[in-house]
C-alpha cells in the first residue's frame, strides 16, 4: 500500500501562524521534504519535531521527485514543505504531485498561512475577480512588455517578486501604468514591521526609490476602470 503525500503550508513570517494541524501532520509522516534543507532544519527546530528532511527544489526537482515518489511507493508518508506558504503554488512540487497522482497515491493539503489573501482583502479593490500573473520576467524589456499587456485587465491583478526587485518593478509600472490605476503593496506580512501601502504607480515608485526597503512584499494592481471609490 502507498504511502500518503502531504502538501503543509507553513508560516510565511511570523512562526505563530502554523496551525496545529500542520504540526501534528509533520510531527506523524516518515519524511519531510522541504525546499532548502536549511529552511526545513530550522521550522523543525523550532517545534521540536526530529524527521529526516530532504530537499526538493527547482535544480532538482526531477531527480527529488522521482526519489519522493519512491518513497511513497514504499508505503512510508511524507510532507512537502516550501520555504514558505502554500507548497506548489509559484514553488517547485508540481511535478512530485502530477507523479503522486498518476501513481494513484493519496494527496492531503493541508492549508495555512498565504500572503496571497491577506494583500487582496487590505487593498481596498475588487476581489470578485482577479488575476494572479504571479512573477513577471526579470528581464527587463520582456517585464515592460507583460505590464504592457496588463493594462487593458479589468479584474485586479496581484504580482509577486523578490525583494530586491522592488523597485525596478515599481520603475516599470510607474512607466507603465502611470497615475491610471491604484496600487497597493502587502509588505513583510505577518512580520512585526508588516506595512501597507497605497497609492498610484508613480506615487510609489518615488516612495521606495527615495528610501528603499529590503523584504518580502506582494502588489496588487486595480483592475482597469475598477475605482471603487466613487
């Protein structure tokens, strides 16, 4: 008999957001998977759990997933655990679930923490539709180009980046978008130095290039001809 497939969301700051289900899950499988073995150490440690960790993560997926999904067929559990928030969701796993799934083997979410929620709810916009683009290129031109795009998207967009992209993503949409469409930035949620910020495109960009800040942060764009303030 196979084994059972976790997929645990963890905290995406603030260790007070993992829930006891997740606890117990992790504390209950044979193996946890976690995207930088580093990153998995350390949530383990911190809830007194002792599991072996491997990792699985974008330069070996293929190999990691093959060698998880052994394991699985073996009978033994395992949770896939990313660096943060839900696991496969703009984080590598997909691949180990597609091969759980032609395997026949049992897959279990188990929900928590997400910055994509909290920065919808806080932007003030509609949220009865909207638009996940996820991460734009880091190419510049080809970044410019995607916004480009973007602009004639009614629903509310939500973008994500690296830290230290912030700005010259700013730079691009303050380019694009101009003083058009109101932005909302969702920074370091969860964190005790956890911010929102409102205003245009243009507003913002002078905002974070005059004094920069360093940390995770999630933007949501309103949707063209959206304003709800009237």
């Amino acid at each position: 008999m196979s084994g059972v497939l976790y997929l645990v969301a963890s905290p995406i700051g603030n260790f007070e957001d993992m829930t006891f289900r997740a606890i117990a899950v992790l504390k209950s499988v044979d193996l946890v998977v976690y995207e930088e073995r580093r990153e998995g150490e350390r949530l383990l440690r911190h809830f007194q759990i002792e599991k072996p960790v491997e990792s699985l993560n974008e330069h070996n997926e293929a190999a990691a997933s093959h060698n998880v999904l052994a394991y699985l067929l073996s009978g033994r559990s395992v949770a896939l655990v990313s660096d943060c928030g839900t696991p496969v969701f703009s984080d590598p796993g997909q691949l180990l679930v597609r091969k759980a799934i032609d395997n026949n083997i049992r897959i279990i979410p188990i929900p928590g923490a997400s910055s994509l929620m909290p920065a919808l709810t806080v932007s003030g916009f509609s949220i009865e539709q909207f638009l996940f683009y996820g991460w734009l290129s880091p190419k510049k031109e080809r970044r410019r180009a995607e916004l480009r795009q973007l602009m004639q998207e009614r629903r509310t967009i939500v973008l994500m980046d690296t830290p230290y992209r912030l700005v010259p993503l700013l730079r691009d949409l303050s380019e694009t978008f101009g003083t058009s469409r109101r932005v909302c930035i969702a920074f370091d949620l969860t964190l005790p130095d956890e911010q929102m910020f409102y205003g245009t495109a243009e507003e913002l960009y002078r905002q974070f290039s005059q004094k920069e800040r360093k940390g995770e942060f999630v933007i949501v764009i309103e949707g063209k001809g959206r304003d709800t303030r009237n």
